[in-house]
C-alpha cells in the first residue's frame, strides 16, 4: 500500500494556512501545518511562490486540496483572495500536483459531519482526526488540514 502526502491550503489575502497529512490506509498522520505570510508588498506572490515551492519540494506531496471561494461581504476582499487563489493553483500546477478544490461547506461537512460548524469546532474535529493536541495559532492552519482531510476521503490514484 503506497502512502499518499495530502497538502491542504486556505488561501487567504495576508496569510495562507497549509496543512500536509499523510494517508497510509485508512490511518491519517499529521506531517506539518503553519502560515505563509507573503504581505501586502508588491513582491507578495513572489514570496508566496518562494515558500509554497519550499514547502512541496521538502515534502513532495502528490495531492492538493485548496478552499474554494465560497462568500464575501467584501468586494475588495474576495478579489484579493481570488488573486491569491489563482497563484496557488499555478505553482501547484506547476510542481505537478493533482488538484481538488472544495467549498468550505463540504470540508466541514465531512470533518465534522456539519458542513455549518464553526472555525473553533473544525480546529477540535481536526484535533481528533489527526489524534494530536490543540492546533495553535491561528485557524487558517486548521482549515488547511481540514481541507487534507477531506481531500483524503478521495478513492483512486492521486495521478
């Protein structure tokens, strides 16, 4: 049974949570989970595109998982978001990753059976998921490895 590395990523305008788990069956280990913070600088998706790269090629995962866009009261803000999003998905593409994208509706639905939950629930369903102890800083992380784990639900080759 080949192992799958899942990278999970909630794009965001000032930080970008990622989140690497590990599949091995049915079992789902947790690898790493952070912030990239690229800024607001006009370097910003250089930045962006200098850490997500560091981050697949230390740990070579063959699956993405990125939120979609699903709502904002901002018009400012969604389009920031979107260009963030659109970033992502051109260096995954470029290292070759398959990607999925989901809403955050169904990465809650099947984290936590809800797909109405709360920021501060998925963090705990994710905490159990991945049998580990509180997720610290901020949610965005949390997200991202929801994000992995529904991505892990997947059947099939990751190619």
């Amino acid at each position: 049974m080949r192992d799958r590395i899942i990278l999970g990523i909630d794009p965001g305008t000032t930080r970008i949570g990622y989140g690497l788990i590990k599949k091995t069956g049915s079992k789902l280990e947790l690898l790493d989970y952070g912030l990239i913070e690229p800024g607001r600088e006009n370097s910003k998706f250089s930045i962006l595109d200098r850490k997500l790269s560091g981050i697949i090629k230390k740990y070579k995962p063959d699956l993405a998982a990125v939120e979609k866009l699903y709502f904002a009261k901002n018009k400012k803000t969604a389009m920031a978001v979107a260009e963030s999003r659109g970033i992502i998905l051109f260096i995954l593409n470029q290292h070759g990753l398959k990607i999925m994208e989901f809403s955050p509706n169904e990465i809650k639905l099947a984290v936590t059976g809800s797909g109405s939950s709360d920021k501060k629930t998925v963090a705990h369903y994710v905490s159990l998921t991945l049998k580990i102890g509180k997720i610290s800083g901020p949610d965005d992380a949390s997200d991202a490895l929801a994000a992995a784990i529904r991505a892990s639900f997947e059947r099939g080759s990751p190619r």
